[in-house]
DNA sequence: TGCAAATCCGCACTGAGTGCGGTTATGGTG
DNA sequence: CACCATAACCGCACTCAGTGCGGATTTGCA
C-alpha cells in the first residue's frame, strides 16, 4: 500500500497521520492562494509543491492530479448525505430524505471550505477539466446516494428507480441552477449563490412535490 | 483561423474540404480499430496519427485529445434532436417533446458509428478521462436542447424550469441506465443495452407521465 | 499561371504523471 | 534506549499530451 490514498482518519492519532493531514491541508490552502492569484492553469504542480514545502514527487502521494486539490472534502460531504439518509424520520417518503441528503451536501464546513466553494464554483465553469472532475464526482456521489436511498426504501423503490429518482432529482438542481448562475455573474456573492440554489431546488422540486402529494390532495392548478 | 474546430460542412464542397473530412473519418476508424486491439491507455496519439498517415502534430488540427476521438459526431446528434423538437406536432407538451428528442440521441447512424458507441459505451465504463468527457457533451447538449424547448414553448417553460425539465429527464434516465448496465455484463449484447435503454426511460418517465396526465384523469393508484 | 490562404508537419518546449531506488523518519518491540 | 520493519520522502529519468513557431506544400480562385 503506497500511502493511505484519501487519509480518511477522522482523527489522526499517530504522528505521521497528523503530520499527513497537515501537510494535506497545506497543500489545499497553497493551492486556493496561488490559484486566486495566478490563475489555475498558469499554476503548475511544481509551483503548489514548492509553496507547500514538499517536492514535486511527493505531491502526487497526496493528490492524484491538480483538480483532486479542489475537491478534498468530496467523500465527506457523500457520507454526511449518507448519514441524513440513515437517520430518517419514521413518516418521511424517499422525497424528502433526498431533499434533505441534498441539502447536507451544500453545506461548508468552515470558512476555507467556502472559500473553496467560490473558487471552485467559477474554476467549474471556466476550466473543462475541473468541470469534468466535478461531473465526476457528482455522479459518484449521485451512485453512491441512490444506493442508501434503495436501502432505506426496499418496498417502495428497487435500484433502478432509486437511481432514476435521485439523478431526477440532482440532474433537475444542477441544471436549473447552471441556467440562474449563467445569467449574472454573481459568482462572488455568497448570498446570490445561495438564493439560486434555494430557486432552483424550487423549480426543480415542483412536479416530484405534486407527485408526492397525490394521494393527499388534488393539486389547484394544471399548468407545468 | 487555424483549421475549422469541428469540420461542421454538411457536404464539403471543395477538395480540400473532403479530403479534410476523410481524413478525419480515417482516425476514427484507426483509432477504434487500435482502441479495440490494444486498449485506450495502450494506444497513442502517436500511433493513431501513424496509422492515419498524418504527422502527429497534425493530430491535433483534426481533434482536440485523444477522447474527441471517440465523440465524433456528438453534436449532428444534438442537432437531430434540437430539430426534433422544433419540428413537434401541435398537441404535444414539453414532455412528449422532450422525450422524443432524447430518443434522437440515442440512434446510431450507420455500422461504424454503432461500432464506436458500442466501444465507447466500455470506454466511459473503465476510462475515468473518457468518462468526463462523455459528461461533459451530455451537459452541453442538455443545456441546447433545453435552450430550445423553453423557445419551442413559451408560455409553459421560462429558461429555469426548462432546464430543470431536461435535466431531470436525462438525469433520470442515465442514472437508471447506468444501474442496468451495472448489473450484467451485457455491454457487448446491442439488444440487452436497447432493452436496458427502454426499461431506463420507462421508469424514468413514469412520474412525469401521471404528471402530464393530470389535467386529464386521475391515475389509479398513489405508489411511486 | 500566379498569388493568397489553408494546411501540413518537424522541432523544440512545457507540464502532467509514473517507475525506480536510495534516503530518512516513525512506531513498535525487546 | 536500541533496533528494525515499514511508511514516507523525493531526486532522476522517462513517456506522453499538448502548444507555438516557422517553413514547405497544397488548394482555391481569378
């Protein structure tokens, strides 16, 4: 085993845990730093290494590629998901756990994983290959969060429409959301991005809301 | 303007425009051809070029990397479907359009285009690079086919709920998908990957179908 | 026929990423 | 504390992707 591929100890004990961890967590900061200013592609690999204080070999025993770098916490946010999935209520429907798995996933941790957020949110929309990382990620995420949803649900939904109510779900947010976050650049407005994101899961969320209040009551109006 | 990104001419005209188009039919043969024998990993840039009997440096005047190779014709494929939508009847809704469109996409064009989507299909499977540029078309050609369907409708769909509409389709849809094709080995099968298609849009569809049907009936029973 | 533009492509370069192997640091054990 | 197995570090050399440059060649058109 080359080295603990994600350093997923939660709290690491020994001395060189910690010293990993940090080292990790300094390569994240050096990077968002030179990134911000220098811009993503004019950094190098070397560059962030060298800010960091290790060698260029040795970054790549703690991230993969430089993308890896503006997603480190990608498979904590999947188990905080997971976990709002586990603890549901006794009377909620598969709706709306997902909605509230969904909405564990946005939230930042601290203040560098926001700002983390920010960069990564305009990084996605001007770099292909960090938008390809985040497509990724997304879908492994969307996997990994219908696979619990089929779980908590086995009489109400096999694999398959588990996985087709979750992509519904999270394909309807993101594209909705890319639409509000292409009209304005706000961007850097932390509270513009929230309120699109509050709009799209909106939008989004409309016919799965009527369809779950089926068998409750008949909706008033018939327009899409 | 160095070279036409995307050789877009329905039928080239002049010589210099066919023997471009040749050209670029003859990498991708070559390329799938070495793709299937040695492997994608296996095989580069260089050796297709050879293969092609280009320089490798023209590689690059013709695609962008060594994924485009496998997405050739991904947008005459968002083509046929914008046209689709445009050309609808005068009682479909958003949905039925929609779904048309999408049913567009997925036909193969004659053996060789089967032939790549069958490779490709194993590609995206195994080839994390592959698999982010597959993701990567899939959203652009959603956000242009829901860019036209808020067009095509303009008093039931504004931009946002467009794009919701869509991405919760395709999302549905390819989530489902990708379980189907999970289960069995069944990649190399094209009728079990058809079959795999259908069963996905069906359970995909099936809220928006009793959705759509509101206005008309009530449907018999309150299970998702 | 001749010219302007498009294309081809060799060369040199940068940067990502990997394998190897020697060196150093760490954690546990006696 | 000494010792040792192992994990981590990291320099070196390498392959490959991808780009800029510039000269040679081909094509379209008049």
């Amino acid at each position: 085993m080359p080295i603990c591929v994600e350093c997923r100890m939660l709290w690491p004990v020994s001395l060189r845990e910690r010293k990993r961890a940090r080292i990790r967590q300094t390569l994240v900061e050096a990077a968002i730093e030179l990134f911000e200013r220098d811009g993503y592609d004019e950094t190098t690999i070397a560059d962030i290494a060298a800010a960091a204080d290790i060698g260029t070999r040795t970054f790549f025993s703690y991230f993969a590629s430089k993308e890896e770098l503006l997603f480190p916490e990608s498979d904590a946010r999947v188990r905080a998901a997971v976990e709002a999935i586990e603890s549901r209520g006794p009377d909620d429907g598969p709706a709306e756990v997902l909605l509230r798995a969904l909405r564990k996933v946005g939230e930042d941790s601290d203040d560098m994983a926001s700002r983390l957020a920010a960069l990564r949110l305009r990084l996605v929309r001007t770099v292909p290959v960090v938008r390809g990382r985040a497509l990724q990620i997304q879908l492994d995420a969307q996997r990994e969060i219908a696979r619990n949803l089929a779980e908590a649900f086995p009489e109400q939904l096999d694999e398959v429409s588990a996985a087709a109510l979750t992509g519904a779900f999270i394909g309807a947010i993101t594209s909705a959301l890319q639409v509000l976050l292409d009209d304005t650049d706000k961007l850097d407005d932390p509270a513009a991005v929230q309120e699109a994101v509050r709009r799209a899961t909106d939008v989004a969320l409309t016919p799965w809301l009527r369809a779950s209040a089926w068998t409750v009551e008949q909706p008033p109006h018939g327009t899409a």
